[in-house]
C-alpha cells in the first residue's frame, strides 16, 4: 500500500503521522520499521526514508550506496532519475 493512501486512511487524528492504535496488524508491522527516532509515531517523511533504504540495498550491486543506470531496472532508473 502506498504511504500517502496508508496515511488517509489511518491517520485519524490528522496530525501527520502514525501510531500503533491508527494501524491495524500486519500494516503496523510493516509501516512500523519506518520509525528511525524510536519514538512510536512513523511520519511520511519516515516512510518514504525507508523506502529509499530498501530499494538501494536491493540495487545496490558494489554496496557503495549510491545507484546508477546499470545497477537497476530501466523503469526504475527512469523513476529515479526524474526525482534527482
């Protein structure tokens, strides 16, 4: 599930972020590895950090953290390289 259709649907209290009683189950426990300051809130800024961790280190293929053009898919890399 994307985080911005994660974050309408479960922040209830509209403050920008996530907390456990906002998330059912299996998507807190997912969304949850987000929490990089282990303050029990995961904000969307922390989410799309996650992401970004993840998909270098699937890519990432001489672990140097930064990805190139010959490191990932030619879909990927397009995405990524309208975002830089």
């Amino acid at each position: 599930m994307k985080a911005r259709i994660m974050f309408q649907l479960f922040d209830t209290n509209r403050d920008g972020a996530l907390v456990q009683d906002e998330v059912p189950g299996m998507p807190w426990e997912y969304i949850s590895a987000a929490d990089a300051d282990q303050d029990g809130k995961v904000t969307q800024g922390e989410v799309a950090w996650l992401a970004a961790t993840r998909v270098i280190s699937n890519f990432d293929e001489n672990e140097n953290s930064e990805l190139t053009a010959d490191e990932t898919p030619v879909q990927l890399w397009d995405r990524l390289e309208s975002a830089d």
